[in-house]
C-alpha cells in the first residue's frame, strides 16, 4: 500500500455544504482551528491546500 493511499478516507458532504477533515491528517499537517485552506478544482478532484494569510 502507498502513502497515498493510506491518507485516504470517505467523507459526507453535510447540509450545509461541509466536510470534517480527519483528525490524522489535520494533525499530520499541523491544522489548528481558524486554519486557511485554499479550495481548488481540478477536474474530478477538490484539492485543499492549507495557506497563511499575512496581514499587511
């Protein structure tokens, strides 16, 4: 099994249009509440990529 594949779990898309992130990834890449995430498509795929936002 690749490390791909062994980051992948089924999440719902909920009423309002939310997904949870699972907890292992959030840890993985050190997520904190309030965290900014860029939301892309491409193609079939939503790519989330987590982003600083600097103040001027």
């Amino acid at each position: 099994m690749s490390k791909q594949e062994k980051l992948k779990k089924i999440v719902r898309l909920t009423t309002n249009n939310q997904v949870a992130i699972p907890a292992f990834i959030v840890r993985l890449l050190r997520l904190q509440k309030g965290s900014y995430l860029e939301v892309e498509e491409q193609g079939e795929r939503i790519i989330m990529t987590p982003k600083k936002i600097v103040d001027r």
